[in-house]
C-alpha cells in the first residue's frame, strides 16, 4: 500500500473519528466535527512530547515501564474500575513473565481527537505499539491499512465460538480475524411503568421476544404515551454515530443493508427503497412530535418521555434511581425480524510489533474468561465471552438477561468496510436532514454516492 494513501485515509479517519465512539460505556457517544489537517499536524506534533509523560503516568500507576517493557499497550483511559483491573492484570502478568514484561499507556480521550491523532502520528513514524485498542466500526479501516495483523491462529475455533457471534463479526475484515475485546454493547426499549398503566397499555415482554413490541406497537403506543409534559420516546441517542449504532437494525429488519456484502459500495443499498421506507417510518416519530430531535439530558430518567431506546449501560443509573421502569427487547418488525445493535472497543496486534508470538500470549491472557468476567464486572457491562457470565453476578435475570440474550441471539454488527467513517458521517447528516424535513431519498442517495467514491479512491483494486 502506498504510502500517501495511507496517509490520506488515515487523515480522513481522524477527521470521522470523534463521530465513532465506543457504545455502551458511561460516557456517551460523541458527535464530532471535521478537523482539518493543519489542525490534526498541530495536535499531533505534541504527542512525541507527550510520550514519556504517559510512560511514567503508566509506571507510576502499576501498568508497567513502557521504556523496558517488550509489549506496550495502547488503551483509551478508562473509569476507575477498568484502570484497576489493568494495575492488577499488568502486575500479575509482570511477575510470572521476568523475560516478557508488559506495560499500558492509558491515553485521554477529553479531547477527542488525541487518542486518534496518537495513532496516525505513529502510523506514519513506524512507532505503533505491539497492542492496539480501537473502536469496533473502526477494525476493517485499520485492517484495510495493513494497520493491524490477523489474528486467526491466537484463538481456537472451539474458542471463537465462546465469544458473542457479534464480537467476530465486528472484528472480522476479508475472513480474516483481526482483533478481540471483552466486553460488548446493546439497546433494548426501556419504558416507564407508571406512564404506560396511564395509558391502559400492557407492558412489553422482557422474556418473550414474540411479546416485543412490533414497528406498528412501537409507533402507535408512543403517540398514546405523548402528552403535554412528555413524549412517548427517546429514539435519538445522539446526532452523530449514536444514530447508525441504534436505529441501523431498523434498518435490517426490513430487509435492507447499508453497503454490499464486502463492504465495496452502498448505491443500491443504503438508498434501496427498503432503507427510505425506514427512514421515512423513523421520521413520523419527529414529524409528529412523539419524539424530540433535540432530547433534554437524561430524558427517559427526568420522566420527560415514556419510553427510550437506551444501552445496557443505563441499567445502572435506572437501578439507582426512583423511576418506576420496566425494558423490553428492541422494537421488532411487523413480520416478528429482530435484530438489535452491538459494539465495543478492542484489541489488536500492530504491523509495528516486533514480537508478535508474544503480543498474541497476551492478548489470550487479558482475553482469558476469567480476565473477561472481573473487566465487564467492573464497567457494569456485557462480556464478550458466553462463559464469563458464569463468574458474573445479576446475568441471569432481569434487563442484564435481556441484553445477555439478544447479544447471543439478535446482535448484528454494524457495516464492515474500510470506508465506515464515511458512511457514519454521511448517514447521521441525511438523518437529521431528514428530520428536519429533506426528502429521505435524495439525503440517502447522497450518502451512497459519497461513500462509494471514498471507497473507490482509497481502496478499490
């Protein structure tokens, strides 16, 4: 691959990245403008400053010395919990292997263009580390690189399949198995108790998928939930990759796909009247005010809608809170095709690692079942491994359970294609165009042509 093109698209990349933020964490997904590339040059030129700060921050915290250290980790900064889990892992790891010692450097995400910036600074000095976490959505772009190395051999196929089928489709470009994570992400209907016996509507199933809400209940029951001080749903996570990660299995229950199955064009596909008949449903719940383009903060938990499309990770603060709640699986087509959406960060060995054999023993340790369990424990999220869940406590019943099994039965991962930032980017923009009146076709057919000519300029053979 050659080197401006590499250089160009992981400029291009950068510029997307602040919009691909990693579901179902505390934190919520970011909607990001463009940055230019004076502005990326600038941002980048502190990182080689900024370097030994992180190595002596990481050492100091009990991640190891990334001076001495044979395998070097690069990871987004985390909540206390996971930065413990590392001081643990790391310490455990460092002292059963004198002659393959570890060390993470923990980046800060406050800006949100460091860590991505961190990345293409290094790509283009050859000074990657052996271990790289990226979001899931961004796996194939950094495949597509030559980025990142396959994986296929540090795993078993009785293995692979302990892992949420979602997981290897995420992290799985041109049949090649590219990288691993712990743990996963979902989104399920959530729904106020207190607002639906108001509304003398009976309450979803949360054990009984063919007791879902179908399309057609999902639209008519928030229109009977919508009242003077609140409406009847939450449908928008955020403006920027918060709407393909949550409203995109709408998309596939009805039969409709965003780009071809290797991930080359999206004419056809993302603009095929099943993707504008969706669209154009979604849209009524904005059109009519059953919805807001502009939710207030902590809408479903304020009590100011009856009803939200939230992640596994609002299962916490629902728990805490005094709100009389109840959740459901995600909203399943007329016809009962239920799909529901997944993703999170992950691993990955880089073309930079020297010592390959040892990046993949540590990439099985950190990803063991019993590493899995304590880190998904940790951040109140669900593991990427089925066997996990049997050290995890609060899985076996209750919304944990729900999202436990649609990740097993309903997970889809969302596109993969090198070219994802472009079609992330373009389909929040047609949506919230189409929210606010644009004709679904014409904003649809834009985002097709854009991502096809990303495509073919940086990737086509």
């Amino acid at each position: 691959m050659k080197t401006k093109k590499v250089l160009a698209s992981l400029i291009a990349v950068t510029a997307a990245a602040s919009m691909i933020a990693g579901c179902g964490s505390s934190a919520t997904t970011s909607s990001g403008s463009s940055v230019s590339a004076a502005s990326s040059s600038s941002k980048a030129s502190t990182t080689s400053a900024s370097s030994k700060a992180d190595d002596s921050t990481a050492a100091a915290k009990g991640q190891g010395d990334a001076s001495t250290a044979k395998i070097v980790i690069w990871s987004p900064a985390d909540e206390p919990g996971i930065e413990s889990w590392w001081v643990d892992r790391i310490t455990a790891w460092n002292k059963d292997h004198p002659d393959l010692q570890i060390a993470r450097q923990p980046i800060d995400r406050a800006d949100s263009y460091a860590y991505e910036n961190k990345i293409t600074t290094a790509t283009t000095s050859g000074d990657l580390p052996d271990i790289l976490y990226v979001d899931g959505p961004t796996v194939s772009y950094y495949a597509a690189n030559d980025i990142i190395i396959p994986i296929d051999d540090v795993y078993s196929e009785e293995d692979k399949k302990d892992f949420m089928p979602s997981s290897i489709q995420q992290n799985t470009y041109d049949n090649h198995l590219y990288a691993i994570g712990p743990t996963e992400s979902s989104v399920a209907l959530y729904y106020n108790k207190d607002y639906l016996d108001a509304a003398g509507i009976e309450y979803p199933s949360d054990t009984d998928i063919s007791k879902a809400w179908t399309w057609d209940q999902f639209y008519e029951n928030a229109k009977k939930l919508t009242t003077s001080d609140y409406v009847g749903t939450n449908i928008i996570m955020d403006k920027g990759e918060g709407l393909i990660y949550a409203l995109e299995p709408f998309f596939y229950e009805a039969g409709a796909n965003f780009v071809n199955e290797d991930g080359s064009s999206a004419e056809g596909y993302v603009n095929s009247d099943a993707s504008v008949d969706t669209l154009n449903y979604l849209n009524k719940f904005i059109q009519e005010g059953i919805a807001n383009i502009d939710p207030v903060k902590d809408e479903f938990l304020n009590g100011k809608c009856a009803t939200m499309l939230g992640g596994s990770w609002n299962v916490a603060d629902l728990e805490a809170s005094d709100l009389n709640w109840g959740v459901s699986f995600y909203p399943v087509a007329n016809d009962g095709t239920a799909k529901s959406p997944t993703g999170d960060w992950t691993a990955a060995i880089t073309k930079d690692c020297d010592d390959v054999e040892g990046a993949q023993e540590v990439l099985k340790y950190l990803m063991n079942t019993d590493n899995i369990a304590a880190y998904a424990s940790a951040i109140a999220k669900p593991a990427s491994r089925t066997s996990a869940y049997d050290k995890m406590d609060g899985w076996d019943e209750g919304a944990r359970k729900l999202f436990k099994w649609q990740l097993e039965n309903t997970g889809t991962a969302r596109p993969t294609t090198p070219s994802y930032s472009i079609l992330s980017q373009g389909f929040a923009t047609a949506a919230l165009n189409v929210f606010a009146g644009a004709d679904a076709k014409s904003e649809l057919d834009t985002v097709a042509s854009d991502f096809d000519e990303d495509y073919k300029t940086y990737y086509a053979q």
